[in-house]
C-alpha cells in the first residue's frame, strides 16, 4: 500500500475549489486500486488542505493519474490551489 499526500494552499474561490476538489475525488475513488481517503483542514488555516489517499500501490495510483479525465479535472484546480503533492510508503504504523 502507499498514501498519496497533497497539501493544497487555496488562493482562489473557496466554493470553486471545493466543487473541484469533489469531482477529482469521486473520480478517484471509482478507480482500480483505489483504498480511501481522507481530507483534513488546517486549524487556524482555513485555506489549507490536506488531501490523504490509499491505494494499493503506486502502478495504480500512477495509472489513475495519467488518464485524460484526471488531467482535464486537475487543471481546472490550478488556478485556485498550489498543490504539493508525494506519493508515501508506510515506514512505520502505530496503534
């Protein structure tokens, strides 16, 4: 398993990036290899997200990204959030 971490700092519509945000993950969701994912603001920094996605490894987290619907969904975010984004292995796992 790996997470894909994305930090997104909003700078455009807060609406529209929300819009935006929830078509991009229901369209990763419905993609192979596609485990969870959870979304996280910021305390005290509205406008920053943390986006963690689960898949069952980084081909199909890879696969998902380089489809033409991804593509065309994800430029539709960059004018209203500069992304920082890592795909992650788990080193180590607590209770």
């Amino acid at each position: 398993m790996v997470t894909f971490v994305n930090k997104l700092t909003v700078h455009g519509d807060m609406d529209a990036f929300l819009a935006v945000k929830d078509r991009l993950t229901a369209y990763m969701s419905a993609q192979p290899g596609y485990v969870s994912h959870q979304t996280l603001r910021q305390a005290g920094q509205p406008n920053v997200y943390l986006e963690l996605a689960v898949w069952q490894d980084a081909t199909a987290h890879g696969t998902a990204v380089r489809s033409k619907e991804f593509q065309s969904l994800v430029r539709r975010l960059r004018p209203l959030a500069t992304p920082e984004p890592g795909l992650y292995e788990t080193v180590e796992a607590g209770a």
